[in-house]
C-alpha cells in the first residue's frame, strides 16, 4: 500500500514538474511575443490616463498632440514597407480633409464628405445608402501633390485609426473569405485552388487566415507593395508629417463624427440636421445595404469563382455574423435567398429581407460586441507565434502612435485593454 501511494506521489511531483518546465519554455519561447515592441507604451498610459474623463474632442485633439510628440522621437523607416501614396476625401466649401483608411470607417466617411458636397439637401440622405463601390470612385478625394493645397486650405485635418488586428481579421473575411481580385491573387501565390462548400460545390479560395497574415509579413519583410488594406494606418495617412488636428478611432467612431460635424465650419443648421438625421435613422439599412450592394457587385465581377449563387450568398451571410449584424444562432435562411437572382436592382429587396430575419432574434449593442470579440478571437487563436512577432514589427508604428496593445486577441473571456487609454 506504501509502495502504491509512493508511486502517485511520484507521479503527481514528476507531472508538477512538467507543467513548470512546459510553461518555462513557452515564456522563453515567446519572449519576442510577449514584450511590446513599443518602449514609450508605459509613457502612453501616464500621460492617457489624465485624459480619460475628458470629452471625445479633448480626447481625439489629445491623440493627435501624442503623436506629434512622437513623431518626434521615433525612427520612421524602422516599420517602412512599400505602399501607396497618402488619399484623401475633400470637402472644399467646408475646409475639411479626411484620411482615406480602408477598413477604418473609410465608406462612412467618404459618405459624410459627400453629404457635406452635395448642392441639394434633399440628397443629404442618398449618400449613406450608396454602395462601397460608388463611394470609393475618386470622386471628392485628392491625393499625391494634387493634395498640398487643399491641406493649406484646410481648417479641420481628420484621421481615423484602427486595432491592427482587428483590421485585418476584417480585410480577411471582406476581401479573402468573399470573392474578389485580392483573393485570387493570394490563391495563385499559394498554388492553391478553390474552397469546396458543404454541398460540394466550390466557392472562393483555399486560403486560411494564418497564409493570409505570413503573406503580409512575407511582402512587407521583401518590400514589395502592400494593397491598402494591409498598410499600416499611420503610414497610409503620413501622420508625421501631416500633422492632424484629430485622431478617431474606430472603436469609438460614431462619438468622434459627432464631435468632427460640430467642429466643421460652413455647416447650415438645416444640413446638420439632415446628415444628423440620416445617419441616426438609416444607420442599420444603411450598413446593410452597402455591404450587400457591394457584394453584389463583387459576385458578379467574379461569378466564375463561385458558380452557385446561393453558395455565395450563404459566405455572406457567415461574413454578417462575424460583423455582429446578424445572430450568429439564427440559420442562413435558404428559402428566401433562394428567389433572388442577386443582381444590382435587387440589393434594396435582399436588404429588407435580410433585416427580417435578423428581427427575429437581434442582438443588442453588447451582445453584437461580444460576437464580433468572440469572432475575432477565434481567429487568432492558433496563429503561430512567430507571426504574431513579424506583425508587430510591422504595424510598430501602429502600436506605438495609437496605443494600441501589440498583444493578439485570446479566446478565453479577458477584455483585451489599450494601454489604460479607451
């Protein structure tokens, strides 16, 4: 009996043991990955910390007075990688410049600048249900040195930042989980073909998240030209050397519009109103129908890619849940998406119904974050380590400027903070 008990002991201290010399060597082995790439960080928390009572204007004018200071002390070519030249939306008659970010609010933006634009009121409204592809046209935006001027003329200077993590979970699933030209040219970089549905029918591209994100390592390490969706925000907008007046972020992007339509001059009451309006009325519809009309679009630009309709149509609507606009118990509703042709004069009717169903069981505020959070940590959770390292010296300046954690998402339920900062 003696001898058996021995024996458990031994076993239970030789197992102690292992969990010591396995947790040992996964903090060893994730030095690089666990420390912050960006020294000033505790700076960053000192410094936000006086400011988080403060008002949403005071915090965004805040922002862009920390990155300044920065701007100063940092090495920019240390994070440099090859991309396009910095785009801006323009509104002239109101002195205002935007950044043009994807995946950072971009299509809202460029829809309140032509809000702003448009010589009629009673058109207001029409620019927050224009589809992603009409909004991004190059119509209202300057860019290169066509952009100097209008910087001068500019009284109001606007940027809009983003985790870099969660941005590019969100490129992923619009422009490589869905169809599109992005995905196909990471497919044929892969050698890899088609993805196959449940019904045996292939729909988009064999690529998973973790090639996704070694290629963006893999194109900024060999200094080839990144799409702008993957550029790192404070390159795509030069914030060193334009010097915004506010820094958004797009956590927190419907306060900071607010705060840019109060600050943007030669506003008329009656066009506040009606951007106000629209935006507070037509929020919901408007998300929704933007996204299905671009979808639409890209169907049918790339229809080889996915023959059966339905099966795309099925991709979008794991796309919705994974945003946190549809429940993620609530079935792809075949029967009713079954009757569409999923052509462009449809896209108003497949929105409407779409709603419908989601109505049956939505979501509330909280409950759409905790999905998008939930989504999103799924996602990072078996990437490689030594990639989550080869990103953060990518997006360092990302990190560094915004203050956002370098830290990845975690599956388990720990609300991932920002520095101390919101």
């Amino acid at each position: 009996m003696r001898t058996l008990k021995n024996r458990h002991m031994k076993l239970c201290a030789m197992f102690v043991l292992s969990l010591v010399i396995v947790s040992w060597m996964y903090i060893h082995r994730n030095a690089d990955y666990m420390n912050c790439p960006c020294p000033e960080r505790n700076q960053f928390a000192k410094e936000s910390s006086q400011e988080r009572n403060s008002s949403e204007v005071s915090i965004m004018m805040w922002r862009a007075k920390y990155v300044h200071k920065m701007c100063e002390q940092i090495i920019w070519n240390a994070s440099y990688v090859h991309a396009r030249t910095p785009v801006f939306f323009y509104s002239k008659p109101n002195g205002l410049l935007a950044c043009k970010s994807p995946k950072t609010g971009s299509t809202f933006m460029g829809a309140l600048i032509r809000a702003l634009n448009q010589p009629s009121i009673n058109k207001v409204s029409g620019m927050f249900l224009l589809g992603r592809n009409k909004i991004h046209n190059g119509l209202h935006e300057v860019w290169d040195i066509l952009a100097a001027e209008p910087i001068k003329q500019s009284t109001l200077t606007v940027m809009i930042t983003r985790d870099p993590y969660s941005r590019l979970f969100s490129t992923f699933v619009d422009k490589y989980f869905l169809l599109g030209r992005l995905g196909r040219e990471l497919a044929t970089h892969l050698k890899r073909g088609f993805r196959e549905d449940r019904n045996n029918e292939y729909c988009g591209y064999d690529i998973t998240f973790q090639e996704f994100l070694d290629y963006i390592v893999f194109l900024a390490q060999s200094m080839k030209e990144l799409n702008e969706h993957m550029v790192p925000v404070a390159q795509l907008c030069d914030v060193c050397n334009m010097k915004y007046d506010l820094i958004c972020r797009q956590e927190s992007l419907s306060e900071g519009i607010t705060e840019v339509l109060r600050l943007t001059k030669n506003v008329t009451s009656s066009r506040l109103n009606a951007i106000r309006q629209s935006i507070n009325t037509t929020s919901p519809y408007a998300s929704m129908l933007s996204l299905i009309s671009s979808q639409i679009f890209d169907y049918n630009n790339h229809r080889q890619d996915c023959p059966n309709q339905l099966s795309f149509m099925r991709k979008m609507w794991k796309t919705f849940q994974v945003q946190g606009l549809v429940n993620s118990v609530i079935k792809f509703p075949e029967e009713i998406f079954s009757g569409f042709l999923f052509v462009e004069k449809e896209a108003q009717a497949i929105t409407s119904a779409s709603l419908q169903v989601i109505q049956s069981n939505p979501l509330s505020k909280k409950q759409r974050q905790q999905q998008r959070l939930t989504a999103l940590t799924i996602a990072y959770r078996n990437i490689r380590w030594q990639t989550i390292v080869n990103l953060q010296k990518v997006f360092k300046l990302d990190f560094l400027l915004f203050g956002y954690s370098n830290y990845p998402p975690i599956i388990y339920n720990i609300t991932r903070t920002t520095n101390g900062y919101i």
